[in-house]
C-alpha cells in the first residue's frame, strides 16, 4: 500500500532545509518519528495545519479518514494488532470533540493510543474563537495524560512523554493539544526518543511473600480457574499463560478483551465468561474454589451480581494497576505486577500442582451439557452463527476479526474459534457502535499480510459506513459482512425479554440494501438469502482483491444465547428466552 499523497524528492536545497527542525510542527513530526511511529490516522483541519504541513516531507504514512471518529477507532485497532500506541490526529473544536468517543473506547479497554489536536492559538483560548474547545477539559476524565502544549521548544518532548505513556504500565490513551501559534513558531532541538517522566515507575514483579502464598493456595485447590483478562495480552504474556496452564492441568476462561490469550481448541479452554459466555465457563467460575486472575477488572459484564461470582473462590489476582485490585471482587492474593512477569513469578514459586482430575471431568461434562450449538434447518433463514463459523473454516488462524456492537459482536465471539492473541478487535468497555468497520481498516494497515474481516450489525454499519471510501481509496483486502437483521438486535431482544415485546425505535427497516450501497462507494457488495450461498458467496469475498461487503439476511428473531440477565447470578444463564 502506497502512501494517500506520495510526497516528491525535494528538488532545492532550500526545500530540502524544511526536512531540518524549524518549528514547532516539524517538533512534532520528529517526536512520533523518533517513536517508530509508520501510520497515523486523521482529518485536516484549519488549527493542525502547520501539523499536517511539516508531515508532507515525513516517512509515515497518514491515512486521511472520512470522520473523526473513525481516525480514532482506526487507531486504536492498529495499537491492538501491533501492541504499539496507535496515532490520531484532528483539528481543533469539533475535530477533537469527534475523537472523544474512541478516546474514551481506548480508555475503557486500556489500549494504546496518542491523540494530536489542533487548538486555537493560545492568546484566543477562553475567548469563544472560531472552532476553539477545552479539549484538556473535555478529556481529562478519558486519558491516562493529557498535556496542552504551550512552548515550541518543549511540543516535541511533550509527544515523546505521551507516546511512552500511552505504551507503558497500564496502556491507555493520552493527548497533545496543539495551539496554532506553538506549532507555527520557531523551535530547533530534536526531541529525541520517548522519555516517561521521572515520576513514573509502575510496577514489573509482584512482592515475592505475596507470590509464594499464592502459589501454595493454587497447588492445594481442587477446583482452580485461570481467568485471562486483556492484561494477558498488552503484557505480551499469552505463551507464559499457556505453559503455566497446560504445565499444572488448570482449565482456562478467557474474559471478552482476553480472547485469543489461550487456544480454544484446547482440552483446557473453557472458552469465555460473562453475560453470553459459555455454560460451561459459567459454571466453572460458580463453583471453582481458587480463581488465578490476570489482568482483569472485573466489569459487570463478566461478574453479574458480584455477590454470587465465584463465592466459594480464593481470588488470587493479578494487575498492574493497585486501582483495580478489590474494587469491584476482593481479591484474597493481591499479586501487583506485569502480568508476563508475575505468571513467571508463580511459575518458579509452584512446588507442586494442584490436583485436577476430577475437577477436569467435571468441567467437561459441563461441555457435554451445556454445548454451543443452534438449530439451523435449511427451509429457515439463515443463522448468523452459521455465518460466522464458515468464514472461521475459510480464513487462517492469525485472521484478525473486528466487530461492531450489538448481537453481531456476540455471535462473533462465541462462534470463532479463538488461538491466537491481537486476532479480536473490538469495542469491550464503552461498546461503541459503529466501531467495527473503522477498526477493520486500522487493522489492515497494522497487520497488512493477514486476512481482516470484519462483522457488523445493519444499525453498527450505518454509523461509520462512510469510512468504506477510506477503504477503497487505500485498496484494502477487508470483507465486511453484515449481520442484517433490519433491527438494533440486541435492544429488540432485551425488549422481548424485559420490556413486553414493545419495540421502540429498534426496528430499521427502512435501511438500504448495504450490497448496492457497496458498489456504489467503489467496493464489491454481496448478498446471502440463503443457506445455499453461503458458501461461495464466501469464498467469493475472500478471494476478491479489494473491499467487499457481504449483506446477509439473517433470521430476525434470532437472539443470543447464553444469557445471563444484567446483573444476574452466572450460575443461573438462561439458553432461551422463557428461562430469563
């Protein structure tokens, strides 16, 4: 993939000086440079001009999105793929209000991400000018850090401490805002690398007399669970996790951000937990006597009702945030650290393993009971489950999969078989709809090799469909399904369930036909009806070098299951919708 505007050689020695550090902006530039910084995602705009000016003689690839949002959730998608701070960048008042919903996405799943924004220049801040926000303001409650940029001299050290925080400890996402008048002045000291400041220093090993009566209470249960949370993933500690796992026979439940830490395919994969987790993985936390946590916050989507989660458990739990340890469960073993060096920690500190024989049988009869399978009659309409498990059998294990949110989502999650870690992309905390097909192509562009497909809901689609003329300007080999059940899915089935069958404002039947629409932004649309053209119409989309769309009419009344009702009792999910 070329750049969007292949800049030329400077063809004059005075263009050629504009390469050197003038100003602020240049600043900028050799910061995100001096970080390895290769793509960036944005939209132009009047107060990060002098920005976007000084990156026309950069290396990195900008990739001009068509909404503000979209640069965002790109972004993000880019720094969970590759593990690096993704970059976006907008100008000042509505550019950066744009951004505030991936910020705060980034935010809520601890992913990598720096924002640049334009602001008005520093004299005209507080006086109501032209496109001006307290974007400091704004976000504040949303990122890790958040600097205003008031000197040129110290702007390009201001974007190196950021990109180290975004990556480091806790990852999350911090922002520069830029005034036009620091941009635009002088400045020539390069920044140099990313420093984090002084002051920050979080933690890498647990306390080791914390270590060790953790590890004795792991090897004497008799019924532990591993949980693997998202921090198994942003610490790179997967393969450390695994061996630990497969090393002591202890079964493993995968939290929704933890997927793909541990193989699904597995013996010991109880799959995931949570409001539409598995019966099997529900169970097991129900009953288990000793929960190993890494990496995990404990949301209200896993937990249900605190109260019955896991109650007969000693937590041992691992975090590289003390804010999360017994916020939300109290943790018995506080082990606070990165989470690839503690599980290395335990490692060495286990004498013995826990015996798990039958605690092993009992979970697989748990499977045998509570199996993740649907009814899908060839005279019906199609199933999206079905959906979802041929593009798995078509496409290779490292394929990363992004999604919108909604019933798509969850579909998606249950019905892909999960190996591999940085191969699940999607909206975790915050649930932003909208998010899947901005993220798709953040994800082409961090993984360009691998295949990226993305499923969508018809609501999610219609959010962001605008960012399919990115992906066709860039030529991206992404596939977009739809999900298309000419509803908010998921609120129409939380309607059936708990609000009398009354659907208000969830029905969209008055959306466009999402294949012609794809034609018409340049892509490849698809349509499935049917159970019989699944399969082509599949291989078909794969195979095409380009975007493509695949709308498939799925069955309207399907819903998802397991369900545990918002704030319910794990134990008791329901598999239909007479049990919620």
């Amino acid at each position: 993939m070329s750049k969007e505007q292949p800049r030329p050689a400077p063809d004059t020695e005075e263009e050629s000086i504009t390469e050197e550090i003038e100003t602020g902006a240049d600043a900028v530039v050799r910061a995100l440079e001096n970080a390895g910084v290769e793509h960036l995602f944005g939209v132009q705009g009047g107060a990060i001009m002098p920005v976007y000016d000084a990156l026309y003689y950069s290396d990195m690839t900008h990739v001009t999105m068509a909404h503000e949002q979209g640069a965002a959730h790109a972004a993000d998608a880019y720094g969970i793929v590759t593990g690096d701070p993704g970059v976006c960048m907008a100008t000042s008042g509505p550019g950066a209000t744009n951004l505030v919903t991936g910020i705060a996405d980034a935010s809520m799943d601890s992913d990598p991400l720096i924002a640049l924004t334009g602001q008005v220049p520093t004299d005209f801040v507080g006086n109501d000018a032209f496109q001006e926000t307290d974007t400091i303001g704004v976000t504040a409650p949303i990122t890790k850090a958040n600097t205003f940029a008031d000197d040129a001299e110290s702007v390009g050290t201001d974007v190196g401490t950021a990109f180290a925080l975004a990556e480091s400890g806790r990852q999350g996402p911090t922002l520069v805002d830029l005034p036009k008048d620091v941009t635009n002045a002088s400045a020539r000291d390069d920044p140099g690398s990313p420093m984090l400041p002084e002051t920050y220093d979080p933690p890498e090993t647990a306390e080791p007399d914390a270590v060790s009566e953790a590890a004795d209470t792991l090897s004497q249960a008799e019924k532990p669970v591993i949980l693997a949370g998202g921090g198994v993933i942003k610490a790179d500690a997967s393969d450390e996790l695994r061996r630990f796992a497969m090393e002591h026979e202890i079964p493993v439940i995968t939290t929704m951000p933890g997927t793909g830490s541990f193989p699904e395919d597995h013996e010991l994969s109880l799959e995931i937990a949570g409001m539409h987790g598995t019966g099997y993985a529900n169970m097991a936390i129900t009953v288990t006597d000793c929960m190993l946590a890494v990496g995990t916050r404990f949301d209200d989507r896993l937990t249900g009702d605190v109260e019955t989660f896991a109650p007969d458990a000693e937590v041992i739990h691992v975090d590289i945030d003390p804010a999360e340890i017994s916020k939300n469960i109290e943790a018995d073993h506080p082990l606070i650290g990165d989470a690839k060096a503690v599980l290395d920690q335990l490692a060495d500190a286990m004498v013995r393993s826990p015996s798990t024989e039958a605690w092993l049988e009992q979970c697989d009869t748990w499977k045998d009971e509570y199996p993740m399978d649907y009814a899908a009659p060839e005279d019906d309409p199609v199933k999206p489950q079905y959906v979802v498990e041929i593009f798995d059998e078509k496409t290779d294990d490292d394929t990363v999969v992004t999604t919108g949110v909604g019933q798509h989502q969850m579909w998606a999650w249950q019905y892909w078989t999960w190996t591999e870690p940085r191969t699940w992309v999607t909206s975790h905390g915050l649930g932003t709809m909208g998010y899947g097909l901005p993220s798709a192509i953040g994800a082409k562009f961090a993984a360009p090799d691998r295949d990226v497909v993305c499923f969508d809901g018809d609501g999610s689609f219609l959010m962001t469909c605008q960012e399919l003329s990115v992906a066709v300007r860039e030529n991206l080999d992404i596939v977009v399904v739809i999900l298309n059940n000419d509803a908010i899915g998921m609120v129409r089935q939380w309607q059936d369930a708990f609000f009398g069958e009354r659907h208000m404002a969830s029905e969209y039947p008055w959306i466009p036909e999402f294949d012609t629409l794809a034609e018409a932004f340049g892509a490849r649309g698809f349509r499935i009806d049917t159970y019989g053209e699944v399969e082509n119409v599949v291989e078909e989309a794969l195979e095409y070098d380009g975007p493509s769309v695949v709308d498939v009419h799925i069955d309207p009344e399907e819903n998802v299951y397991p369900m545990v009702p918002s704030g319910g009792d794990n134990g008791l999910f329901a598999l239909t919708e007479d049990q919620l």
